[in-house]
C-alpha cells in the first residue's frame, strides 16, 4: 500500500447535519479493515463532538479544535498543542457583545458577522492570534496553529509520512489539510476556492464523497493521484520536458562503466529526495556515502552496521539512514541483507517507508551467482534504486523487478542493450551517447527511443570515502596484487595501508615490473578512483630516469598525504 492514511473534515465533509450515514461508517471500516489507519481533523471542541458521533472511536487519532488539540481514542489521551485562551480575550469578547461564544482548551469560536468584534478584540489586546474561517463560523487560534499542524503531529505519533496521507475536506479551513497530504481531496459540496487547489473533485457530496474515496483508495491506492507532489525531478529531456520518478510502481537501475557519475547522479536524487520530504535509506558496500547531508549512518569500516539500529532510526520517520557494510567481508553482505530487507518491508507495509531504497554497488548485495540461501525479491519491490556498472552481475530476480533505466557514460545505449539481452526482451532503438552531465533515460517495454535527459548537478559534492581505501577490505576483484615479472608471488593489497606495507617489502624485480606496467597508476584511477593520486604515480613510472628508490619513495609519500594521515586522525 502506498496511501496508507485518511485524514477527513467532520462537518461538511464526513457529516452531513452533523450525523454520519451507515454507508459512510460501512465504507471506514472496509478502509480500516485494509491496515489503513483513520484520522478526524476537525474544527469541533472535543466533547461536542463525541456527543454528536458515537462512532469517533474508531478513528486512530482526531485532531479537534482546527488543529489546537490531539486525541487518542484507544488511550483517551488528550495533548494540547497550543497555548489556553486568554482569559482577558474571553471577557473583551462578552463585552462587545459577541454572542453566540464558546471556548475549547484552546480555540474561541463565534459566528459570522462577529468577526469585526474578534479582530477589535484582538488589536485592543495586542495578541498573536489567527482568524480562521469555516463556512460562517469564526474561529481563533494562536498564530501558525491549524488542521495542517495538528495533523502533522498526529501523523509523528503515528510513525506515518503525509506523502502516504489522503486527506478531504469541504471549507476554508481545510486549505492547509490539503496542501500538506499526498492527495488533497475536495467533496462535491465543497467551497470553490478549495476544489482550485485540489488534486482531486469528487462527484459526490459530503459522506456519499467519503464513501466513494474510501472505496477508491482501496481499489485504485497510488493511481488515485499521480502529480508533482509525488515526482521527483531528474532533470529536463531534449524537448524541455521534466523527466521524473515516481515513490511506488516502479524500479530503477543507474549502471555505466567505473568513474562516469553514477553516485554523483545519487547524490543528486538524495538531496530531491530530501527537500520534497521523501525518507530514504541507501545500503552502502563501498561507504561512499558517510559524508552525505541529511543522513544518520550506521556502520562504519571497522563496525559491522546494525539492523535493529537501522530500522529503529528508520522507524523514527523523519530520519533518512546509510547502511555502511564496509566492515562486512564480501560474501557475507548478501546474507546480511536477506536479513535487513524483511525488516524494510515490514515498516514499509505498516508505515509506506522508507519511499526511496538504494542499492550501491548493488551486484555485492544482490550478486548474479548468489545462492539459495539468499532472499529472494518480492516480484514488486517498488521505489527501489540499484546502482552497478553491468546489469548482468545482478541477479535475476533483480533485473526482473526492474522497469526504468538510467544509463551513464558514454557506453549508455551498450548498457541498455546489455540490459534487454540479459532479460530476454527486444531492445529499443540505441540513441547517441548522452553528452555532458546527460543520461538516457529508458522505461522498459516502451519502443520509443530513450530520452537524452540532462541532470541537475548535486549541490553538495559527492566526496568517495577515503576510509574505506585506507583502512576497508576491498574485494578481491578489486584488491592490487604484487606478482612479479614471473607471476610467482600473489601479495593482495586490500586496502592502501596494506599496500603501504607490501610496497616496502616486495623485492626491487617485482616493484620494477609493477612500476614499469603502469599498474600502481591504473588501481589508483580504475579502482581507488583518485585521479590525482594516478596522476603522480604515473609520473613516477615514466620517468625512466628515476632511482628505483626514488620512484618507491613518491608513490609511498603520494599515498600517505592522501590518505593514511586523514584516516588515522579521523
């Protein structure tokens, strides 16, 4: 389920004359029955209305009072979010003679035309409150206070996120419930101002309108509504057009060669997904992204990551979290996370979060050879990211799941082609290499050209973690190795330090072979990914003129400015 929440007005709305019909109360709990929760948002003191709906238990939470109160009805809990009326305010209104009148724990509401006598009230005094207005009723509240943050702190309390929230309403006060849930619906009756900035009219008034959108949201779920709250930008296409992803339906995969962006392009989505609210969780083999804004990381290169810590911190809602499985030996991060993904999917069937999962470097999770005893993806497994540089060294079922490419790098249409071939379908027809900052950008099944789409740079640097090459356990495919001119040594760098170390004892024929190979600048460019560092290593091997001392001496130093010294005083 994606929207797992109803947030609905009570007058106007759920209520028509104040009463609920059976078909309405029928219908909320065909949607309850589902594992949806309910929520009443209304403008009504608290006991008036309990006295008016018997039936106000079955909702998970009612914010009353337009926002100023929180009521649990299985606890009887009641929170007040903001300050007591004055008393000085109260007695100011019965002297202009304001009438009828009434005061909540928090709210003073009177009707049309006093609202002239309310705004002198509150002038005289010099006090920080809000009119808000409701089909003829006059309300008011302290400054910032409404159905929106009410509703807010509900959906805290309900570990829930408002991109996974419907909400309805009829009236001027319903403007900011709407604005702030995923889905922003408006009964048939409703003010013309609100229908303007719904997502969705229903044909149907007050409960009948509730009615057909519980019975909607069962059967339709994301489809109900499909718009700009729920995209996230990737960039603009060749037309000028945005090109977009969607937090349900589909699966990505971003593949290209080594060092051509793809967790630059990462990073980007992070910080999209970060400012529209989205909650994601990257797993991260390689610990590039420790240094990301906006994240709590658990794990690091000497500590293993907790899954019980990392799904707490999920669980928290508001906290987007990096799983850094640096720590972990290479083929024991596929069993690791056949235990972590039950755990994301439980949260996401009760919560709908994370909305964004990412899988770097995906094939060390997720291999193409991995066994049985590995856990098999849901045939849906939507929202998800993979990031590799072939498809065909991820799994099978992960391949399957996918429906929309991001190739980067100038092999991008070999990468697509790659892709097909490895999921026994026809292949589109192969644009040109995107160009700078492009990627093509394909959804499966379609016959369509892919779209060249040009990417919004991150504003924050994408920074490769040094720790990881310093004092990490690469993989063997990724490990330098020392095997001399005859091949007769197999000394395996796992890291920098290790190198360090093997570097000053191999023998003066098997640093020559390497140095004269160019393999210390190749490892420091194809696999360390530092260009620079490359750069003055391959400086040190042409230079046919240099001691052999010597050239050990500059790639050592070369390594240790970069690198050691950096990660021994972290």
């Amino acid at each position: 389920m994606y929207y797992i929440a109803l947030a609905s007005d009570y007058d106007g709305t759920l209520a028509d004359d104040g009463r609920v019909a059976d078909a309405t109360l029928e219908a909320l709990w065909r949607l309850k029955e589902t594992g949806r929760k309910l929520i009443l948002v209304t403008g009504r003191l608290l006991p008036d209305l309990k006295e008016v709906f018997p039936q106000f238990a079955m909702f998970d939470k009612i914010v009353a009072e337009n926002g100023a109160l929180l009521y649990t009805p299985a606890s009887e809990e009641e929170r007040l979010l903001a300050s007591p009326p004055v008393a000085d305010f109260i007695e100011r209104l019965r002297e202009l003679g304001v009438a009828p009148l009434s005061a909540g724990r928090c709210i003073v509401s009177t009707w049309e035309p006093n609202e002239g006598k309310v705004l002198q009230a509150v002038r005289e005094l010099g006090l920080e409150l809000e009119i808000i207005f409701n089909k003829g009723a006059v309300m008011t509240l302290p400054s910032g206070v409404n159905k929106a943050t009410g509703l807010a702190v509900a959906l805290a309390e309900l570990g829930l996120s408002s991109h996974n929230v419907v909400a309805v309403g009829d009236a001027e006060n319903d403007h900011a419930l709407l604005a702030s849930c995923g889905v922003g619906v408006a009964v048939a009756n409703a003010l013309p101002k609100l229908k303007e900035i719904a997502d969705v009219v229903l044909d149907e008034p007050r409960g009948a309108g509730v009615t057909r959108l519980a019975d909607r949201i069962i059967a339709e779920d994301a489809n109900l509504f499909i718009g700009d709250k729920q995209r996230v930008s990737l960039g603009l296409d060749e037309s000028g057009a945005t090109g977009y992803l969607r937090p349900f339906g589909q699966s990505v995969l971003i593949a290209g060669t080594s060092g051509v962006g793809k967790s630059t392009l990462a990073t980007t989505l992070t910080e999209r997904f970060a400012e529209q609210d989205f909650q994601f969780c990257i797993l991260d083999p390689e610990g590039d992204y420790a240094e990301l804004k906006d994240v709590m990381v658990v794990g690091d290169v000497r500590t293993p990551p907790s899954i019980a810590q990392a799904v707490s911190l999920l669980g928290e809602g508001r906290k987007n979290v990096v799983v850094n499985t640096l720590a972990l030996k290479l083929d024991e991060r596929p069993s690791f996370f056949a235990k972590l993904l039950p755990e994301i999917a439980s949260l996401r069937a009760r919560a709908a979060r994370p909305h964004w999962l990412i899988f770097d470097e995906a094939h060390h999770l997720l291999p193409s050879g991995r066994d049985g005893a590995s856990l098999a993806l849901p045939r849906h497994l939507p929202a998800a990211i993979f990031i590799a540089v072939q498809p065909r060294s991820l799994a099978a079922d992960v391949l399957a799941a996918i429906d929309t490419i991001i190739a980067v790098g100038e092999q991008a249409a070999s990468v697509i082609a790659e892709f097909c071939a490895a999921i026994g379908e026809a292949a589109p027809p192969l644009s040109p290499s995107p160009g700078k900052d492009q990627v093509l950008f394909w959804r499966r099944g379609t016959k369509a050209l892919p779209l060249r789409v040009a990417i919004n740079r991150p504003r924050q640097e994408h920074k490769r973690h040094t720790r990881k090459y310093a004092e990490g356990r690469l993989g063997e495919d990724r490990s330098f190795y020392f095997v001399g001119p005859e091949g007769a040594l197999k000394l395996r760098a796992y890291n920098l330090i290790v190198f360090l170390d093997l570097l000053d004892g191999v023998d003066e024929r098997t640093f020559e072979h390497h140095l004269r190979a160019g393999d210390f600048s190749t490892w420091f460019e194809k696999v360390v990914g530092d260009k620079d560092l490359a750069a003055e290593a391959q400086a040190a091997e042409r230079d046919k003129t240099l001691p052999l001392d010597e050239a050990r001496a500059k790639i050592r130093d070369a390594v240790k400015r970069r690198y050691t010294a950096p990660a021994s005083s972290d």
